[in-house]
C-alpha cells in the first residue's frame, strides 16, 4: 500500500488528474500507482517483466526502487515491510 507521496506534482496528478510531467503516459501511471498500491511485496512486480523493477544505485535516487511508465518517466518509491513510502513521479535521466 502506498503509505507516502514523496513530492506536490505527484501528489496533485494523483488526486486531480492535472499532469505536470510533459509526455506522462497518464492512463500507464495510474495503472502503475494502482499496481504500486495493491503490491504486498516486491515479487508482485517480478511477474510484471514490462515494468523493469529495479533498485536505483547512485545519485539522489540512490536507495529508490524504479518501475517504469513511459520514457522518460518512472515510478519511484522505497518500499519497507509490504508498504511503499516517498512515492514519486520522476525523469530519472535528467
């Protein structure tokens, strides 16, 4: 279950719908926030090969788990006994 949204421009997409992510497939990052809510762990993603779960190593988002939306756009989140927390909306290449 996501337990914490991480930023304001996630946290506004998710309950008003309004998109400040340029080229945000927004129908995909429902679906990946619903999939993200109702994970009871992490192997509940490794069914999911289209999504490319993996934990992020170096820079700011080092200690981030990644699942991907649409390029350039994934979901990050920490995830810690079956919850996932700091969920948030990011281009991880910028």
């Amino acid at each position: 279950m996501i337990k914490s949204i991480w930023d304001s421009p996630t946290r506004q997409f998710i309950q008003t719908g309004k998109c400040k992510f340029s080229g945000l497939d927004t129908e995909l990052a429902y679906q990946r926030l619903n999939e993200l809510n109702a994970a009871t762990d992490l192997a509940s993603f490794g069914k999911l090969n289209s999504v490319h779960l993996h934990k992020l190593t170096h820079g700011r988002a080092k200690g981030f788990w990644s699942i991907d939306i649409n390029d350039p756009w994934r979901l990050l989140f920490k995830f810690k006994r079956g919850d996932a927390y700091e969920v948030h909306i990011a281009d991880t290449h910028d």
